[in-house]
C-alpha cells in the first residue's frame, strides 16, 4: 500500500511510492568487471521541500549471502514536473555526476530514466551515460540499470529487487490502527 505523508510537498505525490527504505538483491554483470551478486539498501526521503532525497548503498555478496565488500555508492536528488517528467541529479562515489530525465508512466508506477549529462573525475572509469528503469510491482522496488562507455555499446549491467524495510515504530503505528481484532484471530478473516 502507498501512504502518501501529509507533509508531502504536492508536486511529489506522483512520486510517493518510492518514499521508504528498501533492502533487496541483485546482480551486476559488465564486461571488464567482476560478475557478482549484491545486496543493496535505497532510501528515499523528503523534508517537505519539491524533491525526494535518495542514498543507494550497495555491496558485494558471497555465496552464502553475507557482505564481502562496498560495490557502488550513490546519492541524489529527484524532482517531477507536472507533465510527469522526471529528472535527477546523482553523485556516485566513482567519481561520476549524472544528470538524468526521464518520465513516470500513465496510471502505473513506473519510472523510464536516460542520462543527459556526466560529468567524470580524473579518477573515475570510463562512462558514456545510462538508462535505468524503476517500478514498483506487487509492493516491492525494482530497478534495472544500463550503461555504456567508449568500449562497451549500452547494456544491462545491474539489476535488483528491493523489499521495503518497516520499523518497529511503523509496526506499532499498523498494530494500533486494526483496532481491536478478535481472540481467536480467525474472525477478522470472515
């Protein structure tokens, strides 16, 4: 279910099932680097202002599921006009800035992105921009990113599907919004 808070800032609420924090899995696979599996945590927020604020923590996975090492890191901000477009500013901790725009979809929560500028340190690998795409499916985050550089055309390169995170607050707040259920439990189904 998407709660849409009433601190929203109007122009977002098209933009409010994304809100939360989400923990899931995935996989990245690109030519020059290590396949592997990771394991992800996204946080999207507000502060009442016209943007989502957005963290991506990401890391490799070892066959058991445990954490081997940081993957990729990224931070930024998502604004929707009216029209439904969508654009984005990111930092990653590559070393690369990424503006990207793109477009929320009629009647389905789902977002098509494509890079419009990246900007690379010295330091960072090569990078010719992306695409990604987000959409929530059966209340789970899912996503799937594209990139290209100068060696590699544009391909899929990682993807995840991301659960949302409640907190024990958030259980308490859903516990005392049923109200009184039945002793036997089985009623409330009837």
């Amino acid at each position: 279910m998407i709660e849409i808070p009433s601190d929203l800032h109007p122009d977002l609420v098209p933009l409010a099932f994304l809100l939360g924090n989400w923990a899931g899995a995935g996989v990245s696979d690109f030519p020059g680097a290590e396949k592997c599996n990771f394991g992800q945590e996204v946080s999207f927020s507000h502060d009442g202002r016209d943007f989502l604020e957005y963290v991506s923590h990401s890391w490799v996975l070892d066959a058991e599921g445990n954490k081997v090492k940081p993957l990729e890191t990224e931070s930024g901000y998502w604004r929707i006009d009216k029209d439904r477009k969508v654009e984005v500013v990111m930092v990653r901790d590559q070393g690369v800035i990424e503006i990207w725009y793109g477009e929320l979809a009629h009647q389905k929560p789902q977002i098509d992105l494509v890079t419009d500028a990246v900007a690379r340190t010295a330091a960072s690998g090569p990078y010719n921009g992306g695409k990604r795409l987000y959409g929530y499916v059966n209340s789970d985050l899912m996503w799937v990113g594209e990139k290209a550089t100068p060696e590699v055309e544009l391909r899929p390169y990682m993807s995840a599907h991301l659960k949302k995170v409640v907190t024990p607050e958030e259980v308490e707040a859903m516990a005392k919004s049923l109200g009184d259920l039945p002793d036997d439990g089985i009623a409330f189904f009837k």
